[in-house]
C-alpha cells in the first residue's frame, strides 16, 4: 500500500460519507446507507460475504503457486440477466460481517499465503473494504489487492483507490448501451465503465508480471462474449487499443452459458459456437491488441 495511515483514514472517511447518500457507484441512489436504507443494490452501511479462500480458477498471473486469496462478496450494482453468480449478487447470499471481521478474513488469506487478495464485485462495499484494510494494515496485512469488479464505477470513487488498490481487473461488457440498458439495467454503461478504465490505467498502468509469473501491479481487463455479437467486441477492442493501451492484458472470455433470467431474451439462450469465440478473438488482434487470453 502506497499511501500513509493517515491518508488511508482519511480516504475511509470520504468514502463513509459517500455511502450515504450512497454515491458509490454510478446509479447513485443517494440511500442513506448508514442509516439503515438500501440503494438499488441492496447493501446496507457494512459489509457482507458468501465465502472466500485460495482460488485456483482465476487467470493463472494472479493464482502463481498458492491461489488467489478471493473473497467473494455479496450484492451487486448490476443486474445481468445471464448472471453466472445470482444467488450470491441479486440474492444476496452471504453473511455480514463488522468491519473487523472482514480485517480478519483478509488477515487469513495472507495467513493460507495467497499471492493476493481479490475482492470479487467489491464496488458496493467500497468504504467497508477500505476501512478494513486500515483494521488489516494495523495488524500486518501487506498483500497486493485485486479490484475485481464489473466495471460499472465511478471514476470520482476510485480516486479515492489510488495507491491502494495494486490490480484492477473490471469487466467490459458492452459496446453499447441499448444492449447494456435490455441486459444490466444501467443506461450509461459504456461511458461509465471507460472513464472507469482510464482512471484504473492512470493509476496502476499495464498489467507487470514478476520473474515467478505472478502479477504485481496493473490492469486486466475482462470481455465476456456473448451470442451474436451483444458484447459489442470490436467497439470494446478499440476503445482499449486507442484509448487505454495496445499493451493491455485482456482475456476474451468463451465461457458464457445461460443463467439465471438468460432465458427470457431469445438471443442468449445458447452458448457461444467456437465460430464466435474466434472471431472475437480476431476482432482483437485486428486493432492491434497482443497481451490475449483465453489464458
Ligand atoms: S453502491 Fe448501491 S446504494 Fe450505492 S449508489 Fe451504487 S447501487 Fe446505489
């Protein structure tokens, strides 16, 4: 963490304040959080978590040897139809936990020595993680921190990330916001998530990846493809290349398979065909892209 105990106290304390009237993120549903209400995204003033430990199934910079010390936490500030996580993101699956219990669960990830903590849709629970981390400095918690997010950020609250934050890796999901209005419920994606993506790359710039393969500090971005093209892929490809960098990490994501409410759009009740997941793949390198996944 690149900050002192004072700045980190003090970035807690403007992100507090700006959980309510919630700000957090860019629905700003100016719920008084502290005060018990809920926003859109149904979180109250603290934090809540449905399960974390090593995990081995992330892209292999951040999982090395030992894992990625993922906490998985509960509620979203989206609601994508094809949710792969539902139960844990609409449904709130999970526990609350005070602000010292989730010091102690970052604490116990550096415990199982974990290349990392990856904190999993932590945009909700921003000032909760924050004034953790501080509880989890005091006590000897020196891990990289991995942003895990959907992309949906306000680019004003990750400010307040700088120099804590030492890996980001959003989602970008779409190209256009007809398709993210029908599929997430948010209007204003594309605008949103790519300030989100030039305030992340100011900050911590490409994705640097240590001599053991295990990545330090930078951006990776995420692209889940989805059928008939719904992504957007060439608009999301460009706006990297020419807008962030042609040296961006970026795993271009095959895996989509219908959930949760994915049925009631006809266009997304099937898989991607290989036909689809390589010509995405093309689109990429087409604009230049050369730091490619499938990992
Ligand atoms: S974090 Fe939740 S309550 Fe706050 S603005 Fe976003 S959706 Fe609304």
């Amino acid at each position: 963490m690149r900050i002192s105990p004072m700045e980190l106290a003090e970035r807690a304390a403007a992100l507090t304040a700006a959980s309510s009237p919630c700000r957090t993120c860019p629905n700003a549903c100016r719920a008084e959080r502290t005060a018990g209400e809920f926003g859109r995204c149904r979180l109250g003033g603290g934090a809540r978590v449905a399960g974390y430990g090593p995990h081995f199934g992330e892209e292999p910079p951040l999982v090395g040897r030992f894992g990625s010390g993922t906490v998985f936490l509960s509620a979203c500030n989206l609601a994508c139809l094809f949710c792969q996580n539902a139960r844990i993101s609409q449904d709130r699956e999970g526990t609350d936990v005070t602000d010292s219990e989730l010091a102690g669960i970052f604490l116990r990830i550096q415990e199982m020595r974990c290349h990392n903590l990856n904190l999993v849709t932590p945009t909700p629970h921003t000032a909760a993680i924050v004034r953790a981390l501080r509880i989890a400095r005091d006590a000897g918690f020196s891990l990289p921190i991995v942003w895990n997010c959907g992309g949906y950020e306000s680019a004003e609250v990750l400010r307040h990330l700088d120099g804590i934050v030492d890996l980001y890796m959003p989602d970008l999901k779409y190209g256009n916001d007809a398709v993210a209005r029908e599929l997430s419920g948010v209007g204003d994606y594309v605008a949103r998530s790519q300030a989100a993506l030039l305030e992340m790359h100011r900050q911590v710039g490409d994705l640097m990846i240590d001599d053991d393969g295990v990545a330090q500090r930078g951006l990776l971005v995420r692209h889940l493809i989805l059928p008939k093209g719904l992504a957007g892929t060439e608009e999301v490809m460009r706006f990297i290349v020419e807008e962030i960098s042609r040296d961006t990490y970026v795993n271009v994501m095959g895996q989509y398979r219908p959930c949760h409410r994915a049925s009631e759009i006809p266009s997304l009740r099937r898989r991607i065909t290989k036909e689809e997941l390589d010509d995405a793949l093309e689109r990429a390198r087409s604009v230049g892209l050369h730091r490619l996944a499938p990992f």
